[in-house]
C-alpha cells in the first residue's frame, strides 16, 4: 500500500492486491451493497459499499481499476480542506 500527499490539493492513497483481478463485467456493480465475486458465507459485499459511502461523504472519489488474471488497484482521493478560522 502506498499512501501520500497530493501537492496541497488533496490526499491520496492507492492499494494494489495481486489476486486475480475482476472481470470487467464485474466493475460497474463492484461498489454496490452486497456485491460480492465470493463464495457463498465468505463475505457480504459491504466493504467496498460502506467504504465508498465513507469516501463520498467527505467530498472525495474512490477508483477501481483492474486487470483480470493480474490485480485489481484502488485509489481513494480526499480533499485537504483548511480549518475554519476560530474567531476568539
């Protein structure tokens, strides 16, 4: 996994599995609630969901790309906002 800074803009980390890949059908539906490639009783298809939601909240954008038979890579881009000026 590799996490950084984004040249003041934003942050952004990207992680690279080197499992098997998705299939290109597959990536239109990955970040939706209970889709999942497992098995049956080997997972719920919400990580990806409630990790999007999480994502989005905060005005950022989660990516997906992926090779099948190679990896799937995921990047998570969140915008570095300044804090409110407290006036005292």
């Amino acid at each position: 996994m590799q996490d950084g800074a984004g040249r003041g803009r934003g942050w952004c980390s990207r992680s690279k599995t080197t499992a098997s890949g998705s299939p290109s059908t597959d990536l239109p539906r990955i970040f939706d609630p209970f889709f999942t490639t497992k098995g049956r009783g080997k997972g719920t298809g919400l990580g990806l969901a409630i990790s999007y939601g999480i994502v989005r909240e905060y005005d950022g954008a989660m990516l997906v790309e992926s090779v099948p038979g190679r990896f799937t890579r995921f990047r998570i881009e969140l915008p570095v906002h300044k804090p409110a000026r407290v006036s005292a």
